[in-house]
C-alpha cells in the first residue's frame, strides 16, 4: 500500500507547530517532583524530520528480532515512570503474576493517532482481560516525550496501562522503530473504530501541546512498535512503517491466541511470528547491524 508523504501524516493532525525545548514547564506542577532523578542527558530534543534523517527499511527488517547481545543491553537501559522514577527495561517485563509480557511503543505524547489506539487497547484488551488469557498477561505503554506529561496523558487518554517514558529514545532507536512521517492511505481500524473519540482525542492532544509547549512530547517523527515476551524470552516484534501502522487490537488478540495454543506443545522457540530460520540468520544479523549502523551514524551526526 502506497504511503501519503507531507506533515499531514504525522500525528493524525498534522505536524504540531509547537517548538519543543528545554525550558521550565510553567503549567504543570512540578514541586513534588523527585528533582533528584532529574537528568538533562536522558531527554532528546531533536528537530522535526530532516530529509537527510529519514530511516526507512525493507519489509523483512520490520518483523527481524533483534540479536541476545543486543536485548541484553537494552534491558538495561532506564526508563522513567511519571515521578521521574527510574526503573530498568526489565522491570516492565517481571511479574511473579504474569507469564506474558506487551509492550507498546507510541509515538509522541500528542500524536492523536496513537490516542485512538491507546483508546482500542483500553476498551478490547483491558487488564482484567488480559489477565484471564492463556498464560496471564499484562501490557505496559512506552512514549518518548516528557514524563512529565504522563498523569495528563493517563488522564486524557482513558489509559488503564501502565505508562513510562524513554526520552533518550535509547530504545527506540537500538530496536530499530522506523523515522518517517508517512502515512497508510486506508485509515487503520482503531481509527475508524473509534472515529467519534479520534475528533476528540484529536483536539485533547493539541490542548495538551498548547498548555505544554515547553515541555517535548517526543520526536514527532518517532515510530514505535509492540514487543510481546513469555516468561522473559522475546517472541513477538513488530516495528510501525509509518506513523499509522500500529498492530491492529484483533491481530493483536488472534496472535495471544495462538501463543496459548501453543504453549502446552513442543515447539521450536518462535523467535518471531514471520521470521523462520532457513538457514539464511547470519545473513539476516549481518543485514540488521548495517541498519542499526546507519541508525547510530545519523544520530551521531545530527549531535554534532
């Protein structure tokens, strides 16, 4: 399917004519926050998309797990809840309760698209029935802006997740989430779902922009993604293409599904539900770290 160019893709409203920087916040109260876990270094204000800074990738590359080593060092990177309290990766993905572990990586905090989606996830894959699936389940949300725009994104959103932010965007950018602004022609089923609340949700993200335009709600040209983990191992990796590409709430609960299923079995470990070993996974590494250079290579520049 064809991708619509132009920054009427972005967020679902457009490219916010807002200007992220590194300035006070002047209507969130700030005072009872842990000052102390306050870093400039973990935030990421990088400029709007750039067309030297356009990362695309082939549609095998989308699905490609990530290699041991690499999982390894991202488990340890930090993350920050909405008290700037810093966990590890890890954390969201250990629970004595739960066997089964999704992540979702969204866009900015003021993309509406993703509003919708978070809207979806809430009304079709509640916690409550999440934790009745085949193994136990529980799903955690990951954004790259400002922490402390959580409490009021929670609020807007009708979010029943857990929320944390990576601002560094370590994450998203060691899993390889796609840089782009583009666009599917055919709005997504989470859109069209849930249309009446997309207008809405549409101009709560602008309010949020508006009230906080000090604050970064993320790259808005970021991508992100779902990761599902049983009992800590990786299974499932899906990276958006385009700023309307998140895995549909049906895919989503067909592929649950199908997990449990298989779980009772002796099966080869699924290191992805469209990536099979045939022979070619040296080749398919090889081709992943090239991408993740050419990822490094442009942050790096775009620092200097």
């Amino acid at each position: 399917m064809p991708a619509r160019q132009g920054s009427e893709a972005g967020c679902g409203c457009g490219l916010l004519p807002f200007s992220f920087g590194k300035t006070k916040v002047t209507e969130i109260d700030t005072e009872k926050q842990p000052e102390e876990n306050w870093e400039e270094d973990d935030l990421d204000f990088d400029d709007p998309l750039r067309e030297d800074s356009k990362v695309e990738m082939d549609d095998d590359e989308f699905q490609q797990m990530p290699s041991d080593s690499l999982m390894s060092d991202l488990y340890k990177v930090q993350v920050m809840d909405k008290t700037r309290r810093k966990v590890p990766f890890k954390d969201l993905i250990k629970s004595k309760d739960h066997r089964r572990h999704i992540v979702v990586f969204v866009r900015h905090f003021f993309c509406g698209m993703c509003y919708s989606y978070v809207k979806a996830l809430a009304h079709q894959m509640p916690p409550e029935r999440l934790a009745k699936l085949s193994p136990p389940t529980t799903l955690t949300i990951v954004g790259c802006g400002d922490p402390i725009l959580i409490p009021k994104w929670l609020e807007q959103t009708d979010c029943p997740f857990e929320v944390y932010a990576d601002p560094s965007r370590k994450l998203y950018t060691q899993l390889g989430f796609a840089i782009n602004t583009d666009a599917n022609e055919v709005v997504p089923q989470y859109v069209q779902k849930y249309a009446q609340s997309f207008t809405r949700n549409l101009w709560r993200s602008l309010g949020l922009a508006a009230r906080t335009a000090k604050v970064s709600g993320g790259v808005i040209t970021q991508n992100g993604g779902e990761m599902i983990w049983i009992d800590g191992e990786l299974k499932f990796i899906h990276r958006m293409k385009n700023s309307t590409d998140h895995t549909e709430t049906y895919e989503l609960l067909r592929l649950l599904k199908r997990q449990g299923q298989e779980m009772g079995r002796r099966t080869p470990s699924i290191r992805s539900m469209n990536i099979h070993d045939d022979g070619g996974t040296a080749s398919k590494r090889s081709s992943w770290a090239r991408y993740i250079g050419k990822r490094l290579s442009i942050i790096s520049d775009k620092g200097n």
